[in-house]
C-alpha cells in the first residue's frame, strides 16, 4: 500500500452542496481516496497530506444515511405506546438527542486520522478492543444490515406486486440481489464515493419525503388524543420506554470518526461536531414526526399496508420504491463501517474485502428470513438489548475524547506489539473494561424491553433509564480510574523504553 498523495487545489465556485475540493459535498480526494475509486485505506492512518474535505460534507453523509423509512415506523410505535401527539413528539426529539453524541465522537477523527474501532483502542487497549468495541461493533452492524436487506427486499416485492408482476421465488432473490449489490458496491468504493453521492441520495429521498409531509399533513388529525390517556406513574414509565426505543438508533452508530477521519487536522472541531449530529438529527426528527402525524389517521401497526389510505394511489408506489432506495444508504455507512471492524478484530484483508465477506454474511441472514424463516421481528427485538451495552460505550468514548482532551496519536493506535502505549496490562485497560462492566450491567437492572424487565425497572413502575443511569456509572468509573491507568501505561512504556 503506497498511495501517492495529491494535492488538490481550491476551485472556483461550484453548484450549490459542492466543497473547494471539489463536486458536491467536497470529495475531490487525494492519494488513495478518490470517488469513482475503490478506497486503498482501511484502519490504517491517514497521513496528513492525503487530509483533503471540509466539515460540510459530513451534513450530507449522515442526512442520506438517515432519511429512512425506520423513523416513519418509529414514530407510529412512539404514538402507539398510548402517548399523545405532542408527548409523542417531545420523545423523539429527546431520543434523538442522542445524536450528539455521535458528533462528539466523530471529533477524534481529525486529530487522529483513524476510524473509530481504532480510536477505542486508548479506551479498552490493544487486545481488550478487539472484543468490546469491533467485536460488538460488527455483531450490531451486521445485525442492522440484515434487518435493512430484509426489509428493503420486503418493500421491493411489494412494488413488484403493485407492478403486476408474479412475487414468485426467483423475483424475489432478483430483488434482494439487486438491493444488496447496489448497496456493497458504494460501500466497497468507499470514502470518497459515498461522499461525492450523498448529496444526490438526499436530494432524492428528501423530495419523496417533501410530498409524503404533504400529504401526512393534509389528513393528520393535530387534535389527537388517545382513548385513555396515561397519567401519574404510568406516563413517566411510558415516555421513558419511548425515549429508549427512539436513542437505541444513534446508540447504534458509535462510529463517528469512520467519516471524518480524512479532515484536515485543522478544520473546526465544533462543525465536525454540528454537521455530524444535526445532518442525522433533523431527518429522524422529522420522519419520526410525520410517522406520529400518520398514526392519528392510520394503524401504524402495519404502515406500509395502510399508507395507501392517506395517499395519492400514484404516490404509494413511489413510496414503496424509496423504502427500498433508504434501507440501501443506511446500509451503506453500515456496510462501510462493519468491514473496518473486521479488520480492527484482526482479520488480514483489504477493506473492500472485508466489506464483501459482510455482504456475504447479511445476505445470508436476510435471505433466510425472507425465504426460510421469518424472524426480522426477533432479531429486531433483541436489537433492543443492544442499548444496554452502546449507551455505556458511547458514554465512555465521549468521556475518553474529553478526559484527552481530544489529544489521540494515530500512530501510537496503530502500535500492537507490547511494547505499544495503548497496550496497557496485558493488552486491556482496566479502567475502560471496568466501567464498561460496570454500566452494562446497571443497564441490565434498568432496561425495560419487549422481552426482559430489569429489577431496577420494575421497581420504578416500568420505567426505563438504562439509557441514562448505564452512561452515567460508566463516566464515573472511568474518570476515577483513568489517571491511575494512564499513569502506570506512561511508566511501562518509560520502563520498556
């Protein structure tokens, strides 16, 4: 790997959404990382004369990645847990609140030129991240691919169907190939080309979305108040669930720095943070507000199905075709990053192969839950529990950002050998695996899922705070053993020296 860099000179004006560095977003690219072109770097470190970019570019990146028909689901289950409209509304931007924390950790990309699964490195050390952060990372990235190839395929049979076409078996392979060979390819070009796309991804999807807020809004009843409305204890124990279920998707993406990781290391920090959180915070809001909105006029239950009562027939189609084009560029910064998690947990590959060995996986999962065995609904249950591990990991991450204040050595997180200065005890931070242990299992106390209550939850008449209290226990601990770990890491690497 011997990527030559190139400098990449600030152009005149272009159309609007482009960068200096040129087409839309700003993906000129140097060295290996050009669009149209299969990314040569992987984990490794981006040396600062191949940083090219702006901050800008990250808005289009996260708002492509996140106008996706999840949220529109999400909405209705919010509104179906017996909330009214506004209490509906006040747990999704809450929920969603989340975000921000996901542009706190694409902030430690800059400094650091490293993805991620790298970054954790200084948190878990060496070999204690390969587990607790790639290892968890990938499980949930692969699960999130799967589930988003099942459901875009279950879209497409449902246009095919609406198309007059016979949804017979080999249509149904056709269309799933179809969903995951679009989706692999962009992420198998990588960097450069996601971000030279994501612009026009948005441009498509937020027009559909435009009309779809129409029409919503033309039927929706704004008055709308359930038949028996919660109050006291149950409430709160209501809005927390709801709060739970809607932070659980930006939990989910503990991979901030995978996209900015190619800044210069001297953009604003603040932008990197802001473009981040609000390019995928304003359409989780919004689609998740207009899913609440169409609650009030249809069973949510089954949206997909009952859309078609509060929309144009010519638009019900098109909407079914942007379910499939969503669940496409989710999958894409999903796909992206599950295969730098492969390679942080050791595995000798090139990133796009990495990427190809996940796209073999989660075509698998999907292909058996659409034609062997239909267990979508329960790998998305247990998707749930997942908060009970991110929230305390995401917490530790922010905390390790601020604690360093944001000072990472690329280089130094590369080092694995034992004389390495992330290697710490053995290869394991016991200050990050301590408070991981920690708020994980306080979190287990207090969650409250479609399956399985905490104590600490039914104490509390159902409420869920696993996704405060879990973070909160791991911030403590962490802080109070991170100068004493930092300390005796600093004395063995001196003593090696």
């Amino acid at each position: 790997m011997d990527p030559q860099p190139v400098l990449t000179p600030a152009s005149a004006a272009g159309p609007p959404g482009s960068d200096a560095s040129g087409g839309p977003g700003g993906s000129g690219g140097s060295g290996g990382d050009l669009p149209g072109r299969v990314e040569v770097r992987g984990i490794d470190h981006i040396p600062d004369a191949e940083r090219h970019g702006r901050p800008r570019e990250l808005f289009w990146v996260w708002f492509a990645a996140n106008i996706t028909y999840l949220y529109f689901v999400l909405g209705g289950v919010v509104l179906l847990l017996g909330l009214t409209l506004w209490q509906s509304v006040l747990v999704l931007v809450v929920g969603n609140l989340y975000w921000v924390g996901v542009g706190t950790l694409a902030v430690s990309g800059p400094p650091s030129g490293t993805p991620s699964v790298v970054v954790t490195r200084a948190m878990y050390g060496v070999r204690g991240n390969r587990p607790l952060s790639a290892g968890i990372g990938w499980l949930v990235a692969i699960a999130y691919e799967a589930v988003n190839l099942a459901l875009g395929s279950l879209a497409g049979f449902a246009l095919a169907d609406h198309m007059g076409l016979t949804v017979s078996g080999p249509v149904k392979v056709i269309v799933l190939l179809v969903t995951a060979a679009v989706t692999f390819a962009v992420s198998i070009f990588g960097h450069a080309t996601i971000v030279r796309l994501s612009p026009y991804f948005t441009a498509v999807l937020a027009t559909v979305m435009v009309l779809l807020a129409v029409f919503v809004l033309g039927e929706a009843d704004t008055g709308y108040v359930p038949e028996a409305p919660l109050h006291g204890a149950d409430l709160w124990a209501t809005l927390s669930i709801g709060v739970a279920i809607i932070a659980a998707v930006p939990l989910s993406w503990a991979n901030g720095a995978d996209y900015a990781r190619y800044l210069p290391r001297t953009v604003s920090l603040r932008r990197v943070l802001g473009h981040t959180a609000l390019g995928a915070f304003l359409p989780a809001v919004v689609l998740g507000v207009l899913g609440v909105l169409a609650g009030t006029r249809i069973d949510m239950g089954d949206p997909q199905g009952n859309l078609a009562e509060i929309v144009p027939g010519w638009f019900y189609p098109v909407f079914l075709f942007v379910i499939v084009f969503s669940s496409i560029t989710n999958n894409i910064l999903t796909a992206y990053s599950s295969g730098l998690c492969l390679q942080s947990m050791g595995l000798r590959v090139s990133r796009a192969r990495s990427v190809f060995l996940d796209a073999a996986l989660s075509m698998a999962i999907a292909s058996y839950a659409l034609f062997v065995h239909d267990f979508t609904d329960t790998l998305s249950r247990l998707l749930e529990m997942t908060v009970v591990v991110l929230a305390p990991s995401m917490a530790l991450y922010v905390a390790d950002i601020v604690l360093r204040r944001n000072r990472y050595d690329g280089v130094a997180l590369h080092d694995e050998s034992r004389a390495g200065r992330f290697w710490y005890r053995g290869g394991f931070n016991v200050a990050g695996v301590a408070a991981l242990a920690t708020g994980t299992a306080v979190s287990v106390l207090c969650v409250n899922t479609s399956d399985f209550q905490g104590p600490l939850s039914r104490a509390l008449a159902g409420s869920d705070v696993s996704f405060v209290v879990g973070p909160v226990l791991t911030v403590a601990v962490y802080a109070a053993l991170w100068r004493w770990s930092e300390r005796a890491a600093e004395a063995q690497e001196a003593g090696r020296g």
